[in-house]
C-alpha cells in the first residue's frame, strides 16, 4: 500500500487516498474550502464543485485522472440538492460515467452539505 498526498486534503490521522495493487482508494472530500476550512462560498453548486475538484487533487497527486474514476460515493445533507448535484456532476466528468451513489446523510462536518468518496484505476 502507499499513501496518496494532496495539499488540498486537511490534516488529520489519514491518507487523502491509499493506492493498493492498481486501485486508488480516495478519502472522503468535502465542500470545506482548503484554505479556509469553512464551505464554498456561493450555494450548493459551488460546494459540489469544491469537493469534486478536491477529488481531483488527489487523483492527480496519484497519477490518475477524472476518466479513471471507478466508483463514487456522493453524500448530501439533502436530497432536495440531488438535482443541483447530478448537474455539476455531469458536466465535471463529461462523457465519463462512473459508477456512483448518491446518499442523504445528517448534517455533515463544518457546515458542508457535500462529501464524496472515489475508487479510480492506477494505470
């Protein structure tokens, strides 16, 4: 197993992502921007951005990309933002369709109403 870094990840006991044999495991990510440590500033749709491209960091810290995302887990305070959710999600991954879920949690960490997991291919 080896340790994925991200400068986007906050600190804590954890890896941001764990490669194992070809697979990417990807801690989960949420809205908190990483500079601040509060929510993405401008609704809903900028949270799930905020989380999805923190994905990302961690994708590209491992060598991977958007394309090579497996599986992802998409929890949300609310399922009234599923639609808000499914639309940013389709235009971040394009044509790419991952397997995925999408869960109503109760009220998440700092005030985000967005977290994500992901398990993506190491090529």
């Amino acid at each position: 197993m080896r340790s994925v870094i991200s400068e986007n990840a906050p600190k804590g006991h954890y890896s941001a992502g764990v490669i194992s044999g070809n697979t990417l495991y990807i801690s989960g990510q949420t809205s908190a921007d990483p500079t601040t440590g509060k929510p993405a500033e401008g609704g809903f749709a900028q949270e799930m951005t905020m989380a999805l491209l923190k994905m990302e960091s961690v994708l590209k810290a491992a060598g991977c990309a958007r394309e090579d995302v497996l599986m992802c887990q998409v929890y949300i305070a609310d399922m009234s933002l599923w639609e808000s959710a499914n639309q940013v999600y389709a235009e971040f991954f394009g044509s790419h369709k991952p397997a995925r879920i999408v869960l109503p949690v109760p009220p998440l960490s700092n005030g985000c109403q967005v977290e994500l997991t992901a398990i993506a291919e190491v090529k």
